[in-house]
C-alpha cells in the first residue's frame, strides 16, 4: 500500500476539516455575480423550473407578544364563569397570567445552509416603538416551523438577519449582483401576501436607486431601493425580489400608494446592500459603515451633494477635500444626490482606500481617501472635544453642581453649536452622564440635543455625518 509522507498526510487531514466545517465564521453565501443575457428575442413560455428551484427558500415570518391580562379573583375557572354569569361575590386576590398572542406577520429568505434568513427590520419590530417582538417564528412552504434566533437588526436600512437550526437540509437562495440590474429586467417578487402562503407575481424593473422617498422615516436611514411593478402587498415585506435566473436579487420592502393597496410601485433593497449586512454582523457583530468626515449639502442647480464642512483630522481632511467641493463619484458609483453619497460611502468597508471624484474649480479632481469608520468616529461626536464633569472644570466654567452631563473642551472644527462650556445634558432624549454615553445614542443624521450652557437650558438639533 502506497504511504503518503508524513506532512502530506496533515495537509490533507486539515483539507479534510476545512470542507467539512465551512468557512470559519460559520456561514456560506451562495454568489452568482454574472450578468443576465439579454440578447435572446424569444419570448420565454414559463418560468416554472427557475421558481421550483428558487422558491423554497422563501419563508414566512411572524410574530408574537407577551401580552399581560389581568383576572379577577382566584385560579379557579368554574369560579370565575359563577362570578360573571351569577354574580358570585368576588373572593382571592386578582391575578395576572401572560400570554403570547399573534404580532405580525412577514416573509423573509434563507440565504445559507446554515439556516441564515433576511427580512426586514421592521418585520420583527414593535412599529410604535422600534423594539424587538418577543418570539419570531419562520415557517417554511411544508408548515415546519423553526424559532428563530435574531442575530441583528438595523432600522436604518431595514434589514434584519436570523437564524434558524433545523436537523434537515435547507434550501437557500443564490445571490445575485444588484449593480448590474436595468430597467426592463424581468423579476419575480415571491413571499406571504396576507398570510395566505407562497405566492408568486412577476414584473419588470421600473427604476434603480430610489431615494430620498421618506419610506424608512428613520433619521439618518439609507435609502436605495429597486422599484419594481410586480405586485407586492401586506406580508411581503421582507420577502425575495427575484431575477430571470431564479437568483435572489432584492428583499421586498415597502409600496408607495394613497390607498393601501398595490398600484404598481414596489421597493425592494438591493441585495449587495443586505449581502453587506448579513458578512458585518456574522463576521464583526454588528454593522460597519465608511466615515468621510463631511457634512453635505445639495446643490441648488442639479441636486448634486456638495460638501458644506470637513471635520479637522477625518479621513476627508487627510485626503484635501474642502468646502464647496462637488462630489461627482464615489469608487465607481456616480452619485447624483446628498443620499445617494451617503450610501456609496457608508457600504464601503471602513479602511478602503477609495477615489472620490470632485468638482472643484471649474476643474474635476481626483482625491483619494481611506474611510474611517462611522462608529469610531461617532466616539465622541466627530469635531467635538468631551471631557467628564470635575469639581475642576465646574470651577472654571462656572457650572453649578445641580447640572450633570459631559462638557464640552473644545471644537476642532467650523462648529459653532458645541461652545467651551456647553454640558451636553440629552441625546435623543436620553441621559448622558459619561463620554461612553454619548457614543451609545448618537446615529448618523439629525441628533436633538438638551444642553446647559451659561445658567440656561435649550434644545438644540445637529447633524452627524
């Protein structure tokens, strides 16, 4: 019998481990990055293979709430039917019992072998108050049902990421490349309209990169939808938009409509977006997002985001970007409005090195800039200099001892709103009481303020890039 060398046989040995075990965070996506053929002048009779391979991962998620009701009187059931039907007196002490009762309901896809599965955020969410439902459930075509654990969720693009374990294999979808959609592609909007289980509707490509709706009405939320006129209705929020090759290239998210009912204009966050998502949770825990260091404005003439301020030492300042500075593109994206900037800029890993096209001058220029990362920067507020409350630094400011918070030292940038002195009491309504705390409630966007500043209070709103 023929013996391998002894090196050559742990070569192999640790070969063996890595197939059998994956990738090491514990995940495998499935990507097809190649564009659709678009040449072909025959029309297609059916789709029905492409969707019996493609459906399956398609799943329902709902959800449901501890809800706490309040009983009169004692355990007893044959009692308390006495007291309501013929006013038996009361007897015992009132009793609470909890019970789960049905929240909502969504769809979402299965994008790994491991059981990973995408939805929206706002599927799993309280829509009053943006926290988590106690218990979601995915139920797969067959009725199986899995509980699912959530492995996080963002409100700013309304992307959430579970994850379910099942003893049998899972289907799961194939992922396409969002960037090479057009108008006129043909697609496939799949999920559980009102309950009713997988359906199926077909449409085309109406536009891409949509934003600036207000659909997310999320401060500092990134919009970038597909819109699309397959028909898309309460339920399938969170299900597949998929293309003609079965391959998942959006998560349905949200219609536009003064009545409710679909009339042709659906939105669907682009897979490249969720792709980003999904990799940032299983592999850092939570999302990572680019940090420019610029506030932007629109142009007046076209639209176009114009850079109002630089924050002194941010990624923009070291790469020479200035005031008035016109951003044309961003890598290889052309971005025509403030939103569209913020987006190209926050799915860009944080240390690329990327270049940003500008207008400066009369004359384009490129800059070259490696991204901070937006929640380093957000720690303190980027141009901002914090320091805790000292019996020394309420002397010098003259802060009583009645106000707690964290003051402000210093400016590095053209920020007139955080002045020397100013305790920074509230972010966003909650209480600040060290430098930690400030990271915690910031997001990008509008922020509102309640500061101390020269024996007075005040609200005050301002924008983190």
């Amino acid at each position: 019998m023929f013996k391998y060398p002894k090196i050559l046989f742990h070569l192999l040995h640790l070969t063996f481990i890595l197939s059998t075990f994956g990738q090491p965070k514990g995940y495998t996506l499935k990507v097809d990055d190649s564009d659709l053929d678009r040449s072909s002048k025959a029309p297609v009779q059916s789709y029905s293979q492409i969707l019996d391979y493609s459906t399956p991962a398609v799943v329902a998620v709902t959800t449901q709430q501890v809800v706490r009701r309040l009983y009169p009187g004692s355990n007893n059931p044959i009692e308390d039917l006495l007291r309501r039907y013929y006013g038996l007196p009361r007897q015992g002490q009132a009793r609470i019992e909890e019970e789960k009762v049905p929240a909502g309901i969504g769809s979402g896809v299965i994008v790994s072998p491991q059981g990973h599965v995408v939805t929206n955020a706002h599927v799993i969410t309280d829509p009053r108050t943006g926290e988590l439902m106690e218990e979601v459930i995915v139920q797969m075509s067959e009725q199986k049902k899995y509980p699912a654990e959530i492995i996080g969720f963002d409100h700013t693009t309304d992307i959430a990421v579970l994850k379910i374990e099942s003893d049998d294999e899972l289907p799961f979808a194939t992922l396409a490349n969002s960037d090479l959609l057009r108008v006129g592609d043909v697609v496939f909007a799949v999920g559980n309209p009102l309950g009713i289980g997988m359906t199926v509707t077909m449409g085309i490509v109406s536009a891409t990169r949509k934003s600036e709706l207000g659909i997310l009405r999320k401060e500092g939320a990134y919009e970038n939808f597909i819109q699309t006129d397959a028909s898309i209705n309460r339920g399938n929020s969170g299900g597949a938009l998929l293309d003609a090759k079965g391959r998942l290239i959006g998560i349905n998210t949200a219609i536009i409509s003064q009545t409710g009912a679909n009339i042709g204009i659906g939105l669907a966050i682009p897979v490249n977006m969720v792709r980003r998502a999904l990799t940032d949770y299983m592999e850092e825990g939570k999302i990572r997002r680019g940090f420019l260091g610029v506030s932007l404005q629109t142009d007046v003439n076209d639209n176009g985001p114009v850079v109002g301020s630089v924050v002194n030492g941010s990624a923009a300042d070291k790469a020479g970007f200035l005031p008035d500075d016109k951003i044309i593109k961003v890598g290889e994206k052309l971005v025509q409005s403030v939103n569209q900037a913020r987006v190209a800029i926050s799915q860009t890993v944080p240390g690329s090195k990327i270049p940003v096209e500008v207008f400066r001058d009369g004359n384009y220029i490129t800059l070259y800039v490696i991204l901070g990362s937006m929640s380093e920067e957000l720690t303190p507020i980027p141009g901002i200099e914090l320091a805790p409350l000292t019996s020394q630094n309420r002397k010098i400011y003259q802060i009583p001892d009645t106000v707690r918070g964290v003051l402000v030292t210093g400016s590095t940038g053209e920020i007139e709103t955080f002045k020397k002195g100013v305790v920074l009491v509230e972010i966003n309504g909650a209480q600040i009481l060290k430098t930690d705390d400030v990271s915690e409630n910031l997001y990008s966007g509008i922020n509102r303020f309640y500061v101390w500043y020269r024996g007075k209070y005040r609200f005050l709103a301002y924008r983190v890039p």
